[in-house]
C-alpha cells in the first residue's frame, strides 16, 4: 500500500532507498483466506521482533533519510500485535508516513477506527475479494465476511481515512471486477490495488488465470481508472505497458473477457467522465519495495520470500542498498522474454511470479501475454 505515492514519477532514488517498506508485525490472524501469502495463524509465532527491536526497525527505516519511505503495518491482522499503538506512535512521531493493514474482524469496532485517525495514520487497507458474498466469504474462510466488509470500508472512509482496497484477481472473482468497481466507488473508497496470484503461502495454482486473461484485466483496469479512484497493481508490473499502450491511443484488446468487463463497468457506472488515475510508478520487488518479515527477516517482497538477511544482524539500509540480487533486480538484468523487453525497465515482471514459476528470481514472468520484437536465446 503506498497511499502517500500518488505520483507516477517519483524523485527518489530507488537505489539508496525504497519507497516502501512493510513490516509484518505479527502472523497472527482470525481469518483463513485461501491465497494468503503469510499462512497467516491464529497465534503469534516464536521469533517475533520484540518491543525494542520494533522501535529500532524504526529508525532503521527513519535512517534512510528523506523523504522516510512509508511503512506500512501489515501481517497477519496488525490489531492482534499487542504494542501495535505504541509502534505506531514511535513511526508518527519520527515523521515517517504511517499506513495499517487490518483485517475486518471483531477487533475492528468503531472505537478502534477512532484510534487508527487519533495516532496519526492516514491510510489503511482493507482486502474485499468479490461481489457477493459467496465469492469474498469463500476467499476469505469466514461466513458473514462480506456483510461485515462493506461498512467497515464505509467507516474508515467517513472517518477521513485514505482507504485502499485490496483485490485478488483468481478465477473465481475475475468475471465479478466491474460490480467490484461499483462497491469501491460507492464505500468512498480512494485507492483499488489489485493483486495478481503468486503461489506463496496458501495461494493455489487452480486459482490462476491465463496471461491472455491478465492482459484483458489490465485494460479493464486502465478503464476502471477514470472513475475517481486511483488504481494500480501488486505482481502485475506489465499494467504499465498496457497503460502506456492505451496513453498512446492504442486500442484495448477485441477479447470477450476484456469486452464483458467493460461494457459491465459502463452499464454499472456509466461512461468515464473523471481523469485517468492508473498508478505507473516504476518500482518491482526489490526496486522500491522491500519486506521484513515478523522475525526480522529481509526478502524483496512479501511475495518473493527469498532471504537476503536479518534487521537483527545488519542495518535494513546496507541490505537494501548492497544485495547483489536488489541490485540485479534494480539494474533490470532479467532473461528470457523481460531481458530482451523494451519495457524491462517500465515493467520489468514480477521477480516474485517468475521465482515461484522457476527458482529464478531474475528469469521472464510467464503471467505477461507480451511478446518482444527482439526473440530471447534459447539458452536464456
């Protein structure tokens, strides 16, 4: 979540710093969903950073200097993190821009958001996975989910929280995004991050959708974008060429996925009569993105768990802006299809998609439909 980064083109250097950075502050949750990326549980796991060791994550991310990247509070349910308000002070305080990740449950009460505004925070997000009931419930393992969802997005909205809202795209919603749409843009929503299957945690592979389907969600999307709220994608980084595409006045695809989508977009709100607001900043796992996991462990992104060392052993700054494969992933030295692709640096694949497709964290990602006009050897 970067509710901050509004921008498309940003001034920082993602070499010395990431715009991002997430903390699971815990693995503890109530909820089961089926694509979870933590295998969240219903308890708090040995090895979580204590108390102190939080506060010195904090200035660890406060020592990359201005502008401080965004934290963002995640998990795991970030509300079952005992000291979470006492972190979240100490990350206010140091000036960083502060966002949380709560799950809809029990423990997300009216006085609760009132808390979240009085510390300080200015942005939450919260996952909504379908349309009805049966789809979001289903994804989420608890019955009554859905019911509770819509008004807790209501209720952060009208509390004058930014609000983003967190969409997986599987088989079994893809058909339902436009009346997702609608529900964003009737919560007072602000900010659609989509989120495209990588198979960690409990994601599973039946769950996915073909690269001719990504591609006609990701000029859905771009259609979606003008309807007031700002819209960008997680492992989706291709999103950008088809906005790139579509700014230079190409037209979307003659598919009947892509045409169903939209033509339900208009029949449920219209023709777009707001401006373009899809998100293009060129950041990638390890590119202005960077993970601690609840033990302190560094990986690129959450959906990329390969270690590349501990905020307990070394400084989160020398990991960041010393690990050879960051700077790899940064330099855009990819094979395959993304090392040949004039959009490698624009786009660049998720480094995530291409390591769970294939160990390789540097090899093409099979999800993107494009072919470039330069044909990769067939040794890469």
């Amino acid at each position: 979540m970067s509710p901050h980064a509004s921008t498309d083109r940003s001034p920082i250097d993602f070499g010395d710093r990431p715009m991002l950075v997430f903390w699971e502050v815990t693995r503890a949750c109530q909820l089961a969903c089926k694509h979870c990326r933590a295998s969240a549980q219903p308890g708090a796991l040995p090895g979580e950073l204590t108390h102190d060791e939080g506060l010195g994550l904090i200035e660890q991310v406060a020592g990359f200097g201005r502008p401080y990247p965004i934290l963002v509070l995640t998990g795991g349910d970030c509300l079952l993190r005992q000291d979470i308000w006492e972190l979240v002070e100490a990350s206010v305080a140091r000036g960083i821009p502060t966002a949380l990740s709560p799950s809809v449950t029990p423990q997300l009460t009216p006085p609760t958001i009132q808390r979240i505004v009085d510390s300080g925070v200015k942005a939450v997000s919260i996952s909504l996975d379908g349309c009805r009931p049966e789809t979001h419930d289903g994804v989420r393992g608890i019955p009554g989910h859905f019911a509770d969802t819509i008004p807790a997005i209501r209720a952060l909205a009208g509390a004058g929280l930014t609000v983003q809202i967190n969409t997986t795209v599987m088989s079994a919603n893809r058909d339902e995004l436009a009346d997702v749409a609608r529900l964003i843009r009737d919560a007072g929503a602000h900010i659609w991050e989509v989120f495209f299957l990588v198979h960690v945690g409990r994601g599973v592979a039946e769950g996915a959708i073909t690269p001719e389907e990504h591609e006609d969600v990701c000029h859905f999307l771009y259609d979606a974008s003008q309807y007031g709220f700002i819209v960008r994608t997680v492992e989706a980084p291709f999103f950008r060429r088809v906005v790139a595409w579509r700014r230079e006045g190409r037209p979307a695809p003659d598919a009947p996925g892509y045409r169903r989508l939209s033509a339900r977009l208009v029949e449920l709100l219209g023709e777009p009569t707001e401006t373009l607001r899809a998100q293009t900043a060129r950041t990638r796992d390890g590119k202005g993105i960077v993970f601690v996991a609840y033990d302190g462990t560094v990986t690129p992104a959450g959906f990329l768990p390969l270690p590349l060392g501990s905020i307990r052993e070394r400084p989160l700054a020398d990991i960041y802006r010393g690990d050879p494969l960051l700077r790899r992933i940064r330099a855009a030295e990819f094979t395959g299809r993304c090392g040949v692709c004039e959009y490698a640096d624009l786009c660049g694949g998720s480094r995530a998609r291409a390591y769970a497709a294939s160990g390789d964290p540097l090899a093409e990602d099979p999800a993107c439909a494009y072919q470039p006009a330069i044909t990769p050897a067939r040794t890469q």
